[in-house]
C-alpha cells in the first residue's frame, strides 16, 4: 500500500492525543508533547517516518519525555528486540 502524508496524518490524527486539534500537520504537538515523527518513531513505522521525514519532519524535536524522535526509535528498538527474545 502507498501512503501519503496525508494519510500519515488523517491516521495520527485519530488518536486520543490529537482529539480536538484543528488540523494535524507535521510539526502539531500532541497533548502529550509528541509530534507525529515521535509517534512513528515510538511505534517504528518506518514508512511513516519516511514520509514524515521527506515532508520536512524534525528528528530532534523533543517529545513527551524530552526525548527526540531518534532516540525513541533507538528505545523501541531495543524494547522490541528484549521483547522478541
């Protein structure tokens, strides 16, 4: 399947975090702090961060925890990889 931005978006935009924002564009911060890279980055869609990323998407934005989107996608990394052990 081909994603776009666009669906990138209408897709985080359903998520409890982005209820009630107007319009969700690459760099919307969530209610919990995050951005739309950080929500990739958590899940390790890179697909997503791939789109994310060609649409200008900053990877050392700080999110919910302070931390940037790279070392999100390090964490879950590692978090998926203790999990499948």
């Amino acid at each position: 399947m081909n994603r776009s931005l666009i669906d990138v978006l209408k897709d985080y935009g359903e998520l409890p975090e982005y209820l009630g924002e107007p319009t969700l564009g690459v760099h919307s911060r969530s209610l919990f702090g995050d951005y739309p890279i950080s929500v990739a980055a958590v899940r390790g869609n890179f697909d997503d961060l791939q789109i994310l990323l060609e649409a200008g998407a900053d990877v050392c934005l700080r999110g919910e925890h302070g931390l940037s989107s790279y070392l999100q996608l390090q964490i879950g990394i590692v978090a998926d990889d203790q999990v499948s052990r």
